[in-house]
C-alpha cells in the first residue's frame, strides 16, 4: 500500500495540473473503489491533495522558495 501511495504522490507531484475525480483516479491507477478511496483519503489527510467543492482531487500548492535578497545598487554620493 505505502509503494502504491508513493505512486499516487509521484504523479501529483509530476503533473501540477493534475485535477481528477474519484472515478478518474480508479480508471488512471486501475484500482478498486475501496483501494482507491484509501490511498486518496490517505493522501488528503497527510496534506499532499486537496478536494474541490466540485469533488476533483488536485495538489495542494507547495510554497515557492524564497528568492535570494535584492540588492539594489548604491547611490553615488556627490
């Protein structure tokens, strides 16, 4: 099961604009219902995705790094 998470996790991950149903990921993976559901809940639950009210499953969007500090050039003094 964890393999098959990783799996899931993976693809997500590979794809940012992966956005599927419930229906969608059992076709895509090609698992049961009750597998499916698992490994999706699972995934939720450890905040790697997401539920839309319209019931699609997507990344939770990971935080951009920092960009390094802007260093403005100095004034010459006159």
């Amino acid at each position: 099961m964890e393999a098959l998470i990783q799996r899931v996790r993976g693809e997500f991950r590979e794809m940012p604009g992966l956005r599927l149903t419930f229906a969608q990921a059992c076709r895509l993976w090609q698992l049961d219902p009750i597998t499916c559901a698992a490994v999706l809940e699972r995934l939720t639950r450890d905040g790697v995705l997401l539920q839309t009210r319209q019931g699609h499953y997507v990344a939770v969007p990971r935080p951009r790094p920092l960009e390094a500090p802007f260093d403005r050039p100095k004034r010459a003094v006159s």
